[in-house]
C-alpha cells in the first residue's frame, strides 16, 4: 500500500515537471517574440524620428 502511494506520488511529481517545463519553453517563446516586437517598433521609431527631423 505505501509503496503504490509512493509510486503514485512520484509519477505526480514526474507529471507536474513536465507540464511545467512545457509552460517554460511556451513562456520562454512568448518572451522571445515580444522581444523581437519590441525591437521592431524601437526601429520604426528610430526610423520616424530620424524622418521628422530631416
């Protein structure tokens, strides 16, 4: 009996590192994509600045 409920609870934990490494690499993506976002927009504003100043 205790030996199942330890099984069960590694299998739980093994389960709920994977779904936390996937979030990770989700989160890992979200970030990278709006740091090319970010990039973007900061050379269009550089790019209109340099426009309006001309």
């Amino acid at each position: 009996q205790i030996e199942q409920l330890e099984k069960e609870k590694e299998d739980a934990r093994k389960l709920a590192r994977e779904e936390i490494e996937h979030e990770k690499g989700e989160l890992r993506n979200k970030i990278s994509s709006l740091n090319d976002e970010i990039a973007k927009i900061n050379e269009n504003q550089e790019l209109h600045m340099t426009q309006l100043y001309s």
